[in-house]
C-alpha cells in the first residue's frame, strides 16, 4: 500500500509498505480520507529530523474482519480513534477513563496511508457524513474536551484564542453552550478562518498581529471576560492570564516545539486573581459519538470546516497548504 512520510522541512515520500492481515479481534479497514492536523505540520516543519509517518484523523471503509470481530462487518463506514482507553488499567476500572494509563494507539501505522489493522474497540460506524467530512470527528472531540474543561456558565463572555479547526468548532460549542459573547482572537491573515469563526458564533474578532490584546480587552471588558480557551501556541497563555476576570477559568490545548514550548508568567497574578488553568490533552480519544451525531445532523457544520481535499499523491501540496496558505486554509483532507 501507498503511505506517506515526511522529513523536516516540508520532504515528503510516498513509500510502498505492507499491508498486514488483521487479527482475530481486528479489522483491516480501507482509509478514505485522513485530515491534516496542526500536529502533522509541526512534525514535517520542524520536528522530524527522521522520515516520520503523519496522520491520525482517519476515516475508512471496513475490508475484512478478523474471525472475533462482532461489532464491525466488511462495507461498513468507520471513523477511528488513534488513542483508545484500555480499560483495564486502575483509573479505567475506577471509571476515570480520561486518565487511563495504557493507551491503546495506532501502533506507529500512518493514518495518511491506504490501509490500516486497527483492534475492533477503536472503531466506530457512521453514516450520512461523507469520508472527507468525517475526519473531523477527532478535532471536534478536542474542542468538546477543551470546551467542557472551561465549564462555560450560561449568559458568559468567552474569548477564544487561536482560529485553527480546534479554536473554530470551540466557538461554536461554546454558543451551543449558552455564552453570551464570545470573542474570536487570530491573526488577520487568517482571513477565510476568521470569516468562518464568525459564521460559528463569534461575536467580535479580534486581529492579534495588529493590536495589543491585553489592551483591547481591557478597554472592552475592564473586570475580564470569564472563561477563556486557548487553542493557540503556548505564549498566548500569557496575555490569557491578564484578561480573564477573578475567579475565571483558562482552559487550553496546545504545543509548540524548539524552545516555544517554554513560557513564564507572574504566579502572583494566578493567585490573587484566583484562576483556574486546565490542560486539555484529549488523549486517550473521548466523546466519539457525540462529535460524529454532531457533525451529521450539521450542528457542527463540516462544510465551513474542510476548505481543501488532494488526494494522497499530493500529500507534499497538502501540508504546505495546511502549513503556509494562511489566508484560505482551514481544514485541509487527503483523500485516500
């Protein structure tokens, strides 16, 4: 089968790599389409000094079941976690599977690939959403997780920061939510996201390359706004921690690399103002169903979400879209 990989800066290779005959309790499952998350850049921008596979928002087709399998048969549309809980670990048995300790993971497979062997647990079936849409259910179960850390009351002010796929259904889970107003802050060269965050919820839009954040909310919510959720680099964590009012909540998933990842901020300020920040890994892969239910009755709509799809021969295309065009990228998808 035909898979990609990647090598820092932007080197891509399609290599031909076996397929491998499920197990009795696997599925062999025909990828369809993968998207392309902000991850999947980080690694072939700067991180991967080594050919590396990318890819884990993957939704296929079922090929050939191994002889235990019950729950999934061959025809059937699936959409995959690539981190399951294992249930069997303490915290799983104590019923916290958010925190399971034993993760059951795609086992090295690319996702941007033509077949994978997954364990039967890690799949779900789905219907009345085409593949390339259905990808955005590992996303949009990243914003559910991000969104439900922040506990967003209702009749709230909310910022959220950073327009990615991640940062835009957040928007629109937290107006499912009752916030009041919700304020969207990017950069402005992310025109197309932005237009789209708007058409999400987003009340106000705030360009962060062209203003002082801190100084923009304290002019329009001098006592702060009351949750905020971050999606963008770690820095933003910053100006995150001067806005939010007394008592609020900062709830953020993100991950930068080569010295970003390191940020210092005024304990103190956390303290006497009372925050709370939450870190949302999304891993091991909850809420599934609910992002699929989502996404196919369009309350999540994925069509102001997928802006591009290249099939997986231009895969080197993709990501440098995904990556470098600013301006109209929002969900990039190969289709495999």
């Amino acid at each position: 089968m035909k898979a990609v990989f990647v090598k820092t800066p932007f080197q891509v290779e399609i290599r031909d790599v076996p397929v491998r005959d499920p197990a009795p309790n696997e599925a062999l499952v025909r990828i369809r389409a993968c998207g392309i998350c902000g991850t999947d850049v980080h690694i072939a921008r700067k991180c991967a000094g080594d050919w590396s596979t990318i890819g884990h928002e993957i939704a296929g087709e079922v090929e050939q079941v191994g002889a235990h399998v019950c729950r999934v048969k061959p025809g059937d549309k699936v959409m995959i976690e690539n981190c399951t809980f294992c249930g069997v670990c303490t915290n799983c048995k104590n019923g916290r599977v958010e925190k399971c300790s034993s993760w059951l993971t795609l086992d090295d497979q690319p996702g941007a690939a033509e077949y994978i062997t997954i364990r039967e647990q890690s799949l779900h079936v789905f219907d009345g959403l085409p593949f390339e849409h259905a990808v955005l259910t590992e996303p949009l179960g990243v914003a559910l997780d991000v969104t439900e850390l922040a506990e967003i009351p209702l009749n709230s002010t909310v910022c959220v920061m950073g327009p990615g796929p991640i940062g835009l259904m957040a928007v629109r889970i937290a107006k499912l939510k009752g916030a009041k107003k919700i304020i969207l802050v990017g950069n402005s060269h992310s025109v197309r996201r932005l237009e789209v965050g708007r058409e999400l919820g987003a009340d106000e839009v705030v360009h962060a390359d062209r203003c002082d954040v801190v100084e923009w909310f304290r002019t329009h919510f001098p006592q702060g706004v009351d949750r905020i959720i971050v999606t963008s680099p770690p820095k933003t964590l910053l100006d995150a921690v001067k806005i939010v009012n007394f008592g609020g909540i900062i709830s953020y998933i993100g991950i930068d690399f080569g010295g970003e990842e390191l940020v210092t901020f005024d304990v103190n300020e956390v303290h006497f103002k009372r925050l709370q920040i939450r870190a949302s890994h999304a891993v091991p892969n909850l809420m599934f169903p609910i992002a699929l239910d989502l996404l196919r009755d369009r309350i999540v709509d994925p069509a102001k979400l997928v802006s591009h799809i290249f099939p997986l021969e231009s895969a080197a295309q993709a990501l440098l879209c995904a990556g470098e065009d600013k301006a109209n990228a929002v969900k990039v998808v190969l289709s495999c």
